[in-house]
C-alpha cells in the first residue's frame, strides 16, 4: 500500500542552505533513494544527488537520514513509522557541493598518501606464494567500497576540520592494516600509519564499524591490530581497553 512521505530535505550550496519540506507519494518496498528520484522527477527537478548502482555496491548515495550516515539506496522506508518525517541532509564531514552532493576529495588525497604494494621478489620458478589464511585474511577489507560513511561518521573529523589534515580516518586505516598484514607487501607500513595518517587520535569508539553497509569490523579487525602493530600494548592503554571490550 502506498502513502504520503513527509521528507525534509537539505537544499542549498556552499554558500549556505536549509532544510525544505516536502510530500511525497511512495509505495510499499521502496528504498529512501526512490522517494528522492520521485521528489526530483516530480517536485524539484533541480535537486543534486549523486548516485549509480542502487544496489549497494558503488558507494555513491552516501548522505545522512535522520542524521545518521546511510546508503540512500540500502534504507528501505519500511524502517521508519509512516507518519514518520523522514529528514535527508548531506555528508557532514565534507564540503557541500550543492544539495545532497558533498565533495569528497578529502579521501582521494588520503588515498594518493598509502604507499603502493611493493611485493618481494618472486620465488626461483617466478612465482609469489602466500598461504590461504593470509589471502582469507585481507578479503574483509577488500569489500569497502569507499562510501566514506566511516568517514563521515569519525567524530575526529566530522566536527574538526583542523585534524583533516593529519588524520586519514577508518577506511584508509583498513588499507594500511591490510597492506601491512599482506605477507608479501615490502613495505613497513606501522610509523606511516601512526605519525602521517594519525592512527592514535583514533579512541576506538567503533562508530565507523556501526555505519559501515558492508559490515567490516572495522576497529576490531583493522584498527585494533595495526595499533598493536604500532605501540607496545602496556604503553598504550587505548589497546589494552580495546582487547577488554566487547568484540563486534
Ligand atoms: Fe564505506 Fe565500510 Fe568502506 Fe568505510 S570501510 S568506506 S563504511 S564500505
């Protein structure tokens, strides 16, 4: 059965904006991104959002429902009471573009700052051998893809500015401590990660592994390990609270 949606939604650029107000007609089984297209197709032809696959695997939609970092095409509206207003604003973390669009340059920079995968030299027949629970061991974090909604999320960034430039944040963290589990990588990845990519102004709040749609423990799994890595446990208490908590 279909119904009325009331939507707020974030309209402006960067020179400002403010959250307008809408009605929606949607219908049963839709996602949060189909009720924004209805919007656009019907009401406000001018509204920016950016999109591709809507199906959860391109990262794209990346924005905020309810102030909460999500996928728009991953939430169904089935979540929400239907007398529920649903309000849509961009990524907060990044600089508005215009609308739902954020400018998410602030990762491709931090991304261009991980050294490349060096691998050791090859075997005496050519070949490069790693063991099976090496290769099982990086297939978590080959699943990001690159929504940012980790970033986004990351109270280090999110209303600091000033930490942007020292800090990489979860998902480049995730990069780091796959390339440094790799055992073929030649690189020492762990002075990188703590001093240029600021790995211990990460207190392992797990927010990040909350909104990440392709559910990598993020913190248990990446973070956690090259902390480890990086510092002696009884220096760092951080790690010792990490180890003690509960692992999701
Ligand atoms: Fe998105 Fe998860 Fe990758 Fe972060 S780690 S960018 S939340 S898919």
């Amino acid at each position: 059965m279909g119904y009325d949606l009331s939507m707020r939604v974030w309209r402006g650029d960067v020179d400002g904006g403010a959250l307008a107000d809408f009605t929606v007609p949607v219908e049963e089984g839709e996602v949060v991104l189909d009720a924004i297209h209805r919007l656009q197709a019907t009401q406000a032809g001018d509204l920016a959002v950016r999109w591709n696959c809507k199906a959860g695997k391109c990262g794209s939609c990346s924005a905020e429902i309810n102030g909460r970092p999500r996928l728009l095409c991953m939430t169904r509206l089935s979540e929400y009471d239907e007398s529920e207003t649903i309000t849509v604003t961009p990524m907060r973390t990044f600089p508005v573009i215009k609308d739902l669009v954020t400018d998410v340059s602030f990762n491709y920079e931090k991304a261009k700052e991980v050294p490349a995968f060096a691998p050791t030299a090859p075997d005496a027949d050519g070949k490069r051998r790693m063991s099976q629970v090496d290769v099982e061991r990086g297939q978590e974090f080959r699943k990001c893809i690159e929504c940012f909604l980790c970033q986004d999320t990351c109270h280090v960034v999110r209303d600091h500015e000033e930490n942007k430039p020292a800090f990489a944040g979860p998902r480049f963290f995730l990069r780091y401590a796959e390339l440094d589990m790799h055992p073929l990588d030649t690189n020492d990845r762990r002075k990188l990660a703590q001093s240029a990519a600021g790995l211990s102004m990460c207190n392992i709040t797990k927010c990040c592994t909350e909104v990440c749609p392709e559910h990598i423990k993020i913190t248990d799994n990446a973070i956690i390990p090259m902390k480890e890595r990086v510092v002696d446990r009884k220096y760092d208490p951080l790690v010792w609270l990490g180890s003690k908590i509960f692992r999701r």
